[in-house]
C-alpha cells in the first residue's frame, strides 16, 4: 500500500497561503495562472496545480481502442505535468503537480480540501447561462461545492450569451 501523498500545507511554511490551480491545455486557463500571478501571488505562496483526465464516454470500446485511449492520456497527462514542473521551477515558484481522473468539479474541490487550499483558481469558458445550465460546468460546479473560497477567472473579451 503506498504512502498517502504529503499535503502542501505539510510542506509549505506556516504563514503561506495554499492556493489550487486548475490547469489544463485550454489557453483559459493559462491565462487564470498568469492573472493569479500577476494580481495575487505572494512570494510565499505555495501552488498546487490540478489536471483532471476526463474520461472519454465511449459505451462498449474495444479491448485495443481502451488501450490507446488510456496510452493517450498517459502522454497528454507526462506532457501537462512536466510543462506544468519546468514552469513553477522557471518562475521559482514553491509548488507541485496533482492529478485525478473523472469528473473535474468534483476531484478539483476534493483535491483542494485535501492540501488544505486557501483559495481555488480557475478559469472558465464563458458559456452562456442556458448552455451551462444544460450541460453543466465544472466552474459552476466547483463555486457551488467548495467550502474554499473560488476565484473563477474569465478572459476580457468572453462575450455573455444566455
């Protein structure tokens, strides 16, 4: 049975925040880290990013597409977290890399909580009310779920459909 992971307030100093950062390939939310760092960030802060396979819905794959889906994510999954690694070490700033699979919203609060958080980031589409009503987003998820405050970050020219 393996170690449970240290959480970043284990390994973070006693007057630094914890700040999650939901991450994925979406230029949203690369754009959510950088409002983080330019309006947020403290030099002691310690950052736990957070990248949530989703798995494909796919009914009744075969044995082999299974295969080269899961070989996929593997790939996608090395390729975001290395990225993720090299650009906190190139910013110098403390952190680390945490993953899930499944449902986004859910993990990403579960996740949070976990490394006891003080603040959850994200960025968000920019659907429109009907369209989010109807399918759901995992901002609106985690802003309804999570006991940690949640700053979601939406781009200047998100155009508001309802």
């Amino acid at each position: 049975m393996a170690a449970a992971p240290e959480s970043a307030a284990m390994e973070s100093d006693q007057n630094s925040r914890v700040i999650a950062i939901a991450i994925d390939e979406r230029d949203v939310a690369e754009s959510a880290f950088q409002w983080y760092l330019d309006n947020l960030q403290r030099k002691d802060d310690f950052v736990v990013l957070i990248h949530i396979l989703e798995y494909p819905s796919i009914l009744m794959p075969t044995v082999s597409v299974l295969q080269q889906i899961l070989h996929e994510m593997d790939e996608k999954l090395d390729t975001v977290e290395e990225r993720c690694k090299e650009h906190l070490q190139k910013l110098q700033i403390r952190g680390k890399f945490r993953t899930g699979a499944g449902k986004s919203g859910p993990l990403i609060v579960d996740i949070a909580k976990q490394e006891h958080a003080t603040m959850i980031v994200m960025g968000s589409k920019g659907r429109g009310h009907t369209r989010r009503t109807l399918l759901g987003g995992v901002s609106d998820f985690v802003v309804h779920h999570s006991p940690i405050p949640v700053l979601v970050y939406r781009p200047l020219n998100a155009t508001r459909k309802h």
